[in-house]
C-alpha cells in the first residue's frame, strides 16, 4: 500500500515553487508547504526592501571623495558656492555671519524640483 500525499505549491506571481512530502496526511503536507511558501516570499520581499534601503544610502552618503565637496568658501573674492545645486553667491561675509536664507531656499526649490522629476520619470514608466 502507498499513500500519495506530497504536496506542490507554485506561487504564481514569483515563481517560486515548494514541496513538501514529510507527512503521511496531504493536509498536513499542504499546510507545512504554505507555511515555507510564506516563509520564503517573506524573505524575498524583507531582502528587497534592504537591498533599496541599502542602495538609497549609498546614494545620499557618496564616497566621500574630495571631488564630492558641498560648499566652498572663497575668502578673497567673497564668494560662497553650493556645488550640489551650482548656487554662487558673493555674499560671504552675510552667511558667515549667519544668513543662510537664500542658500537654503535655492537648496528647497532644487530637492522640490528633484522631486517632481522623480514623480514624472515613475508616471512614464
């Protein structure tokens, strides 16, 4: 006598296939195979979201190269420069002394307009 309990599960959006044939109850296999089933796919997501956690902080932090400066004070000629944004202002005595409005205002304006790029590129596509 032979029992045919084993069990195939395919998650069809994914592909991912599992089997189990460990119990003599079909039922008991088929549970035990749904449970590895959402068991793996939680893991394939929970990877996934890290590796675009990890891919997002890398973009932000950079190398830390020189050639990555943010600003550059030039005393002699006055002059402050913003190289995330391109922003020059010869106002050097001003935001040394603490007005930092204009240069924070070009850095909103630049991340807002960053951001609608972003919104539109993710509608095209």
């Amino acid at each position: 006598n032979t029992t045919d309990s084993a069990v195939r599960v395919t998650h069809l959006p994914t592909g991912l296939v599992v089997s189990c044939q460990d119990e003599k109850s079909q039922l008991k296999n088929k549970d035990k195979a749904l449970k590895i089933l959402r068991a793996r796919l939680y893991d394939q997501l929970r990877e996934e979201a890290e590796r675009e956690q990890a891919a997002t902080r890398r973009s932000q932090v950079g190398t830390g190269e020189r050639s990555e400066r943010i600003r550059t004070y030039n005393f002699p000629q006055g002059r402050v420069t913003d190289h995330r944004i391109g922003l020059s202002l010869y106002k050097l005595d001003l935001v040394v002394d603490g007005d930092l409005d204009e240069i924070i205002d070009a850095l909103i304006t630049a991340d807002q307009v960053e951001r609608l790029k972003e919104t539109v590129d993710v509608h095209h596509d």
